[in-house]
C-alpha cells in the first residue's frame, strides 16, 4: 500500500496529523462549507434545504464511519475521538 505510506506517517494508516488535529471529518466539512458558499451566493432557498438535507444525511455516514474505525483501530480511534471533535474543533 503505497499511497498509505505518502498520506499518512504511521504503520496503522490513522492519520492524526495536519488537519486531522482540527477536525475528525475535514472531507464533509469543506463540502459544507462549500455548499454554504454556493447558497449565500444565490441566496436560493431551495440549494439551503437541499444543503440541510445533504448534511443531515452525511451525519449518518460519519457516525457508521466512525463504528467502522473503532472496529479497525480500537483504543488509538477511541483516544482520537477523545482529542478531535466530529466537526471542527
């Protein structure tokens, strides 16, 4: 597993580093953001509830992600979880 190596410095592949000191979800959260951005911009109603829709329903994906990831890495995701918000920090 090459691209493991480059993304991220331990053996385990959690990656604890850079913005993952920020935020357990860096991916969903510029989504959001970028989506909050689009809807300020046209100032649509329709593009803020498909946003709401959009985020309540990664929130599910996260929460089965992070079941996985305690599955995969146990106690080091656990301490992770302790440290790091779900969001933003």
């Amino acid at each position: 597993m090459f691209w493991l190596k480059i993304f991220s410095p331990r053996n385990d592949g959690l990656n604890t580093n850079e913005i993952y000191r920020f935020s357990r979800n860096p991916m969903y959260m510029s989504y959001f953001i970028f989506f909050l951005r689009t809807v300020l911009l046209t100032q649509s109603i329709i593009l803020f509830i498909i946003l709401l829709l959009f985020q309540i329903s990664i929130h599910w994906v996260i929460l089965s992600e992070e079941q996985w990831c305690i599955s995969k890495f146990g106690i080091a995701y656990e301490q992770y979880m302790n440290q790091v918000r779900r969001y933003i920090k």
